[in-house]
C-alpha cells in the first residue's frame, strides 16, 4: 500500500460569522474556498492538470454553498480543468473526512495527488435559515423526516446534548469553564508567538483590498469570573415546542432517569464563525516527480458511530479505533486535537483517555478560534502539524464530535 504525505496545509482566519458584522461575512463561500486552494498552489507551484482530485467538505450545502463547491471553487482558483471535485457532509467531521478520503485513494494507488479540505461560512447559513423560517418553512431537525428512526434514535439540539452529558458525567459547570479559560490563553499565547503563521493566509476581496489576515474570534481578555458570570445558553431551548415535543423530552425517551442541568453557554461552547483550509496530499512518487518536500504522513485512520441522542460521545471511541489501526497507545501521540465542540466534549475526552492536559489542544481549541463547521476538521489537521514541527513531535491525532452521533479520527507523522 502507497504512503499518503502532507506536503502542505493553509487555513484562512477564522472570521466572526454573523452576517454584516465578521470581516469575512460579506464574501461568496466559493470566493473563500477558492483562496486557500489557490494559496495552496501557488505556495507549493502545482501544475493544477496533475491533481487528480478535489475533496471537498461543506456541512450545509443548500444556497450559496451548494453545487459542489470543491469543483466550482477550483474553477474559481484558476484550476485546470482536468482536476476534478467532490463535495461531502459528514456534520462537523466533514473537514477531517475528506482528507482521510484522499488518502484512501492515494493509498489505493488509484491517485497521486489530491487536494481536501473544507468551507463553511456560517454568517451565510445563519441568514439562509432565516430566509426560510421567514418564507414559512419549518427547520430540518436531525433525523427528522423517517418516523420510525426517530423512535429507535430520538435526535436532539447539540447543546442541550452537551448539557446532558455533563449531567450524567457529573462534570461541574466550573470544570466546563477552566477549560474555556484554558482555551483563551493558549490561543492567545499561540496568536502572539507566530503559532499559527505557516499556516494563516489572507484572504482578499474582490477589489484586492485586505479582508481579514488574522484571527477576529478570540477574546484573550476572558477571565474565570467573566464565564462565571454567563447564563446557561440551552435551558429554554431545552423546552422549545418543536412539534409536539421538546429537546429535553426527546433525550428522556432514551434515558427516562436523567435530570440534565445546564451549564454550556457562549464562552464554554464553539465560536460561530466563517473559514477555510485545503491540504495537499500526494504519493511518495508524486512528491519525488515534482521536487515536492513532505511535511507529514497520514499513518492511520478511523470512522466511529455512537448514541446519536446524546450525540457528542463518539471521539473516545473513535480515538481508540485509530490508535489499534496504527498500533500505537495513548502515550505514543505528542499532539492531541479534539474539537471544543462544547467543553464537556472535550473534558469528557481528556478524562476518559487519561490524557495529559498539557498534549490536548496546545494552541487553544474552538471555544477561543471558532467553529467552521465543514472546514474545522482540515484546520485541525494542519494546527497539528504545525504543532508537531514546532514542538519536534511524532505523532498526532485529531479527532472531533458530530452529529448523528459520529466521529472521524485521523492520526499523521511528522516527517
């Protein structure tokens, strides 16, 4: 089986993703995706007829983000026409997906050299939901729409599955909140030190004008009594009216002795945001033909279903899948990535693995950077090895909730 190498990774900013209001918000999603693709091939100077494919992942494909973006965006970076493009939805895990579906087929031997990655603007889906609830039609609840899954797996809203879960895990909201804290000042001590530079491009508009070239989420001015001070974001949702019945209730269908408190608000949860990331991934023949260094090897990779009613429970499980693939333990990965979907998952995350604290999350998480949803997996990807050449690591897994209860898990080799 062909070795699949990291040859190059670049994110955009992550922008305040609220419509009018972040830097990045008044773009089109394919003018974004089209920036990191073109970045990526003027950085490492591809002659775009050899890509042999575009791996695209974007969680809301509807709008201005639907009609594969991995193909138009390409067309839009100056791509030759021969490099063909795909675009997927895995939820949140899209973005880790669709570089573990390039590797697959470089492995295969089926391709030498394909570029994945992800977009998700969320100042648009935010508005496009809107437009709908306006127009009078009813959002699309996950799993909805197939009855009889619905009773087997009753879904239910994120966040008040976060809550859930801290509740069943007896994890304190104070626990919930250091780690939010932990997650401002390692960003900030990231962004100040140059951590993420290698990685970070501008993004431009279309008059040539600088439109964001640094990270516009973070709040470094956080203080434990500032989140102390926050009130719980999902207590009313929890009890919305949703069609005859509620988030909490859908939960209690299948875990009738549970009592969820609420603790997950604005700063313990991931930042709503806009961004991007591509990463070249090519063949050891590939890199050699084109004079290309490798940066890191893609080492193993898994896909790992869970509870889809309590939904953010699948990155333990996953974790441990990819680490059996590779043959490698919990003490043998230098970096460890797991999304700040909400804080318990990554609390629950550390406590169940046993992980040292000073390995998980080194540069900060979403809590402090923000959220992309079909873009964050490939951001992480890259932050890792970033992190694992910084810091002259091995190994590092990345990992992340999503919904339906899912959790793709990649781990990859510094070379």
């Amino acid at each position: 089986m062909a070795e699949a190498y990291i040859i190059d990774a670049v994110r955009t900013p992550r922008g305040v993703g609220k419509p009018g209001k972040g830097a990045l918000s008044h773009l089109h999603p394919q003018h974004l995706a089209a920036t990191v693709l073109k970045a990526i091939k003027d950085r490492n100077g591809i002659d775009t007829s050899t890509v042999d494919d575009i791996i695209w992942s974007t969680s809301s494909q509807n709008g201005k983000q639907g009609g594969d973006l991995g193909r138009m965006a390409a067309l839009a970076a100056g791509y030759d026409i021969s490099a063909s493009g795909t675009t997927l939805d895995r939820f949140c895990g899209g973005g880790i997906t669709s570089v573990n579906l390039a590797a697959a087929t470089i492995m295969s031997g089926m391709e030498d050299c394909v570029i994945a990655g992800g977009t998700e603007m969320m100042s648009y889906t935010a508005s496009f939901a809107a437009e709908q609830a306006n127009a009078g039609i009813p959002p699309r609840l996950m799993g909805s729409g197939n009855e009889a899954l619905d009773v087997l797996h009753p879904q239910s809203h994120q966040g008040v599955c976060g809550d859930a879960i801290a509740s069943m895990e007896g994890i304190s909201r104070e626990a919930l909140d250091a780690l939010a804290l932990v997650s401002q000042e390692r960003a900030a001590r990231a962004i100040r030190e140059g951590r993420f530079d290698h990685s970070l491009i501008t993004v431009y508009n279309e008059d040539g004008t600088v439109a964001l070239d640094h990270e516009e989420f973070p709040r470094p001015e956080t203080t434990a009594e500032g989140l102390a001070a926050l009130k719980p974001s999902f207590a009313q949702l929890a009890d919305f009216d949703i069609g005859g019945t509620t988030f909490r209730k859908q939960i209690n269908r299948r875990y009738p002795d549970l009592k969820i408190e609420h603790f997950h608000h604005a700063g313990n949860s991931s930042g709503v945001v806009d961004g991007a990331a591509a990463i070249l991934i090519a063949s050891p023949k590939y890199a050699e033909k084109h004079g290309l260094k490798p940066r890191g090897r893609i080492v193993a990779y898994a896909n790992q279903g869970d509870c889809p009613t309590l939904m953010l429970n699948a990155p333990v499980p996953a974790a441990k899948k990819v680490l059996e693939k590779a043959g490698l333990k919990v003490e043998d990965i230098d970096v460890w990535e797991i999304n700040e979907a909400f804080s318990v998952v990554a609390e629950k995350f550390i406590r169940d693995l046993d992980l040292d604290r000073t390995k998980v999350n080194i540069n900060g998480g979403a809590m402090a950077l923000g959220h992309p949803i079909g873009a964050t997996g490939s951001i992480l990807i890259g932050t890792a090895l970033d992190e694992l050449e910084r810091s002259g690591g091995r190994y590092g897994l990345v990992t992340m909730c999503a919904a339906g209860g899912m959790a793709p898990a990649i781990i990859i080799e510094r070379i």
